[in-house]
C-alpha cells in the first residue's frame, strides 16, 4: 500500500489556522472541507490534523458543499431549531415568614 504525503509548509499551516480561526462554525467547516477537496486522496486527514477538527466534521462540510444552493440554514450559523435551548427563568417562591 503507498503511502501518500501531504506538506505545506508551516507558515501556510499557520495561515490556514488563523483564517479559520477568525471562521464562524459552519464556515470553518466549509472552508475545511473546500482545504480538503482541493488535497485530494489523504487531505480530509490532513486538514483535521492542521486545523484541529474532527474528519466528520470535514466529510459534513463536503456533504454541504453539495447543497449550498439549497442550504436550510441560509443566513444563519446553525440550523433552525438547532443549538442550546433558551433558559427558563423559574419564577421566584415567596418565602413564608
């Protein structure tokens, strides 16, 4: 089995680390899996390594990627619905004197 390399270099890395730090979450997955996309056989590994993020987080930016003329979540960061529930304020007990 051969075994294929990948190199940038680390100030290429290092920019790459920056730019998708400055990302908000569904565009730092995009930008991961274009990254990716564009390295071919082994980039998806590659690019988790160098940007700190999990392979299945990549092959779902690739997944979206394919989508993008029919994204739910147009305009937004997380779907409709998704993320942290709002906190309920419970009401105060008055205390019994």
């Amino acid at each position: 089995m051969a075994t294929i390399t990948i190199e940038k270099s680390a100030a290429q890395e290092e920019q790459m680390r920056d730019f998708a730090a400055t990302l908000n979450e569904k565009d730092r997955r995009r930008f991961a899996a274009v990254q990716a996309s564009q390295l071919g056989h082994g980039g998806i590994t590659y690019i988790a390594n160098v940007l700190g993020c999990s392979t299945k987080t990549i092959e779902r930016g690739i997944a979206e990627l394919g989508q993008l003329k029919d994204d739910p979540a147009a305009g937004r960061v997380r779907r409709k619905g998704a993320g942290r529930k709002k906190r309920s304020i419970p009401k105060r007990r008055k205390k019994k004197i």
